[in-house]
C-alpha cells in the first residue's frame, strides 16, 4: 500500500476539484496504479466525481501519466474533448450574438440561455488552474515537462487533439478539415481553422477542388519561401536610416530601396536577374504598382552608375558602401 500524502488545500478552495474547480467530496490517488511509474512522491488530491473517473481511465485510454501535471493535461483534454459542442458556442458565437437572436423571437430564448451557461461552465471547468502544490507547509517541486500543442489559449495533449477538438466543437467538415490539416500541417494549423471555418457545409468533391487549391497554393509558397531563402544572405538594413530618392520625377519610395539594398542588388544586372523575385514579393501591390516600384528601381541603380551623381547626390550612398 503506497503511503499517498493529501495535498494542502486553501481555505477558500476547501472542496474543490484540484483539476477543475467544481466541487469536490474525495481524493483522487495518484499514482492510479500502484504499479506504474511516476516522477514524485504518491500523491491524493481532490478530485471531482467526473473527473477522478477520467482520471482512473487515463491509463487505459491513453498511457499511464508520469506526473501529477502530465494527469492534469489528460483529465483536461478528456474534459474538453466531452465538452468540445459546448466549448463551440463560445467559439461559434459571442454573447452578443446569441442575445441578438434572442431579440429576435422567443422561440431562441430558452436555448441560448442555456446555450450560454453551458458554455460558460465548461469554459471554467477547462480553464480552472488547480492551485500551487504543497504538502504539510513545503512546496512540492515536481517538474511540469508535459508537452503540450497550445492554440487559441488551450493547451492540447497532442496535435491530433487539436484537431478532434476543433471538428467537434465547430461542427467542421471531418473530410475537408483533415485534409487542410494534412497540406498545411502544425505549423498552419491557424489556416486550415480559418479555411475549415469558411466551408462547413461542402460537398465531397467541392471540398476536394478546395484541396487542390490549397496544395497548390502551399506548394507556391513553399517555393518562394526557398528562392527567398536562396536570395537571403539579406543584410541587416536599418529600415529608417533609408531614404526616398527622387530622380527626375520618378520617385523610389525607401521600402524598394531596402529591398534591393537587403539584397545586395546594387546594380542593373543583379536587378535584372532578381526580377521575378521582385515581382513575386511585390504582387500584393497588383501589376501596376509593382512595375512602377521595379521602374524605380531601375531608373535609380542607372543614375547610380554615375559616380559624381552617387556621392553628391544619393542621400543613400553611404549606407550602399557599408
Ligand atoms: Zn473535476
């Protein structure tokens, strides 16, 4: 028999579930096997009904957690993955929202009232932070090394929690959303949510025309990411210290010189050479206001090529020198 010691507990927090802040009438044993392994001392803890039941089930659902902290983020996300339709109202709507809709008519009263407190229950219950951990006066210095994939303010066991997550409470599209998820990856997972969220309803094969247009659009980027890389021994400018030059009437506004500077594009040939780059960087401005910022450029490099015009007159000359 493992000798569990109860944690210390604050007045104000007297019954109360350590992991979810409901209240509580029993102590949680931790480990919940005898047998498995963990990383500090036997520890019991109060715990909801509902949530020492997870807790007791981790193990089987999951793997045995190694510390207290590693339990917590399980119990939370078995939580949330149970609330994740209520948790949703908040993410699918804001209280004004729903209150609008009840000015609309009766008939929406009753459930967005509801609606509301369901979510704004579940929401504690996963945000509740237990408290510091202390055994008889001395703090319990147990290392919390879980790893967790944070988003949107929620900490996720895993990734494909996330995912779970966010299919259930948002009622997404399961075949679109994994697909986005697999193109883009943990690294966009803010994208694919966004464009997730945008085609809830689709078809099979709209959602495979939004596919393809995804991975075309991830693979240009992934493309122009490389040939930036290529082009980026960038050297560290001082964006403010630039100045806009004014040639004959053609102005070149300082951000095209920062970025042909950045580059080391200090001449026609390197310009000419760096074109596409140009225009591919440059396309948010449209082709117009592109190719007047490359027409710039071009009209300054040219007058550079006089030397008497470089040193008396480009207010930039020393920083292209440096
Ligand atoms: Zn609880």
């Amino acid at each position: 028999m493992l000798n569990y010691a109860s944690i210390d507990v604050p007045f104000n927090l007297r019954h109360t579930c350590w992991f979810c802040g409901e209240p509580s009438h029993q102590e949680l044993t931790f480990p919940i096997q005898e047998s498995d392994y963990i990383t500090h001392m036997p520890l019991a803890i109060p715990a909801c009904d509902e949530c020492r039941i997870i807790a007791k089930g981790t193990a089987n659902v999951m793997r045995a957690p190694e510390s207290i902290y590693d339990l917590k983020l399980q119990v939370k996300n078995a939580l949330m993955k149970r609330y994740a339709k209520h948790l949703g109202i908040g993410e699918n709507w804001t209280k004004e929202e729903l209150e609008e809709t009840t000015l609309d008519g009766t008939a929406f009263k009753g459930f967005t009232d509801s609606a509301w407190a369901m979510y704004e229950i579940a929401k504690q219950r996963a945000d509740f932070n237990g408290w510091d951990l202390y055994v008889d006066g001395m703090e319990l210095d147990i290392l919390d090394d879980t790893y967790a994939f944070e988003f949107e303010g929620k900490k996720f066991a895993s990734f494909d929690s996330a995912v779970e997550f966010f299919l259930r409470a948002e009622s997404l599209n399961k075949y679109l959303f994994e697909g986005l998820v697999d193109i883009l990856g943990q690294g966009r997972f803010a994208y694919a949510l966004k464009i997730g969220r945008l085609y809830t309803g689709v078809s099979r094969r709209e959602a495979n025309e939004i596919l393809e247009e995804i991975a075309t659009q991830e693979a240009d980027r992934k493309q122009m990411l490389s040939q930036e890389k290529l082009h980026n021994n960038l050297k560290r400018i001082d964006a403010e210290s630039i100045s806009e030059v004014d040639i004959d009437g053609v102005s070149v506004p300082a951000e095209a010189i920062g970025w042909a500077m950045s580059r080391s594009i200090n001449n026609l040939e390197k310009l000419e050479q760096s074109e596409d780059a140009f225009f591919e960087q440059h396309e948010h401005l449209g082709g117009v206001g592109a190719f007047h910022l490359f027409n710039g450029l071009q009209v300054y490099l040219h007058a550079r090529t006089n030397i008497d015009w470089a040193l008396e007159q480009d207010p930039n000359h020393e920083l292209w020198i440096k």
